[in-house]
C-alpha cells in the first residue's frame, strides 16, 4: 500500500516505486539515527554506563 505521495503521483507510474522506496530508506535511516542519539541521551544522563569492548 501506498501512502499519500505515491497516491499522488499514480497517474504518472514511472517515478512511484522510487518514491516509495526512498521513503522507506529515509525510515530505515531515520530510525538508526534514532537509536544512536537515544543510547548516547541515556549515556550522557547516566541511564547506562559506557560498555567496554576491549575483550
């Protein structure tokens, strides 16, 4: 299912499945950008301690 812009831009078929799947990779991007920020919020406010990765 298409959202709002796909649903838009179905009289011209072409440019649809490029436009949903950037929008999906902006998602997926933007919810990894998400996490990283959230862990590092959380570490800066001594919610959980740095991990020590040095085996």
């Amino acid at each position: 299912m298409y959202g709002i812009i796909c649903s838009t831009l179905v009289f011209v078929l072409q440019p649809v499945p490029i436009v949903h799947g950037t929008i999906v990779a902006a998602a997926v991007i933007n919810e990894f950008i998400a996490v990283i920020a959230e862990k590092k919020g959380f570490e800066l406010a001594g919610e959980i301690k740095k991990q020590d990765n040095r085996g």
